[in-house]
C-alpha cells in the first residue's frame, strides 16, 4: 500500500490545491507504468538530455528515475502539495540530482535563461494560461535549449472532438483537477514562438478504444537562438 502524505491545511502559496485528485492521480500513474506502457514514454521522452533541466509539473516524480546520467540537475517544479511531497520521496530514489519545489507554469520561481533543457510531461492540459506558461518556459530556456513535450489534447473525428468540448465545458475540469481535453499543444507552442522539431502523434493506451484522453503528442521544440 502507498504511503499517503499528511496534507496540512492550504496556504496562500499553493497555486493548486487538488489533494483528492492528486491522490486518484497518483494511484492511477504509477499503475499506467506497466499497464498503458507510460515507462517507455518516458524514457523517450527524457532521453539524451543534458546539463541543467527545469521540469515544469513533476507531479508524483514518475519521471525522475529515467533522467539519463548526462543531466547535471533537474529543478521540478510541482504546485500541488500532496503531489509535491511524493515528488520529493521520488526524487530521493533517482540517480541524478532533483530538487523539488514549488511554483505555477505561469510564474516559473527561477532565474531567466538558467536551463539547457525543460521538460513538460501532460503539463499544459491543466494550466490556467497556456501562452503565459509557455512565455515562463521560453524566459528560463537559454538561446537555442530545448523543450521536450509529451501532452495529451485535440484529437479524433469530428464526434470526439466535440465530446471533448463538451467534456471541457462541463464536468471534466472539476472531476480531474483543471485538466481539458481540447487544448491543441502543439499549434500553441509553435504560437509561442518554439521552433518545433520532430514530434509524433499517439494514443494511450495504444490498443482497445480511443477515449477522450487518449490523444497525445510525444516531441521537441526549441528556443530559437539569440539573434546576432
């Protein structure tokens, strides 16, 4: 049986304050590990990474076991404070540094152009402002870093992609903690100003029925460089 943090009573620093859901949330990731193959996805979506690493909603700290040893440090950053503290049980078991703190997408709590890297992991599904949270990412990325995205959004026929709208306007944010099934992630980082690179579209899980959250995106983008 997992161990459950005491969740003390909300302060004004927490930025998000879902402690029933993150606890669902919980459960259910670590089970994805094996079941919907999230341990693959991740280890692709960490790989060859290097220097300094921002991770931007760590959540329970999945990702931090499969950090290749060419990262220096990663600082994660996790607003949820149930979420939080099992972050910091995970990042005590990883084998590169990991420093767990808290702080939104849309006010990154770090210096700019301090990262050779960031990480978003299922990240901008739940953000409050996507183009603010992306602005924060370009700030804190040094000329020419990369972002590595793995997000679920848009996707399926007309009649998904309306379930989905309909989802978002009703009972999905309140039921899993801010999250909507709509959001396009990869037109929105191309409108922040990323330079896209190679990405893939997916379905998790990848065998049975597509589900309104099944629609995911796997890929990189960059910062462009500093103008001469």
């Amino acid at each position: 049986m997992p161990r459950w943090p005491t969740v003390t009573r909300r302060s004004e620093r927490d930025p998000v304050h879902h402690p029933l859901f993150a606890r669902y949330y919980a459960r259910v990731s670590v089970a994805a590990e094996s079941r919907m193959g999230m341990a693959r996805v991740r280890r692709r979506l960490l790989a060859g990474l290097s220097g300094r690493v921002l991770e931007v909603g760590a959540g329970n700290g999945l990702n931090f076991a499969h950090y290749p040893g060419t990262v220096s440090e990663v600082v994660a950053i996790e607003p949820e404070r149930t979420l939080r503290v099992l972050a910091v049980e995970a990042a005590v078991r990883a084998d590169v540094p990991v420093d767990v703190v808290p702080g939104a997408a849309e006010a990154l709590p770090v210096k700019s152009e301090a990262y050779d890297a960031v990480v978003l992991s299922l990240v901008l599904c739940s953000v409050r402002d996507v183009p603010r949270a992306l602005a924060e990412v370009r700030r804190v990325l040094r000329p020419g870093g990369q972002l590595r995205f793995f997000e679920h959004g848009r996707g399926g026929g007309p009649a998904m992609r309306t379930t989905q709208r309909v989802l978002d306007r009703t009972v999905w944010p309140r039921l899993s903690g801010g999250c909507h099934l709509s959001r396009d992630p990869v037109a929105a980082l191309r409108e922040a100003g990323f330079e896209l690179g190679p990405y893939r579209s997916m379905l998790l899980p990848e065998t049975g029925p597509a589900l309104p959250p099944s629609f995911c995106v796997l890929g990189t983008a960059w910062r462009p460089p500093a103008e001469e």
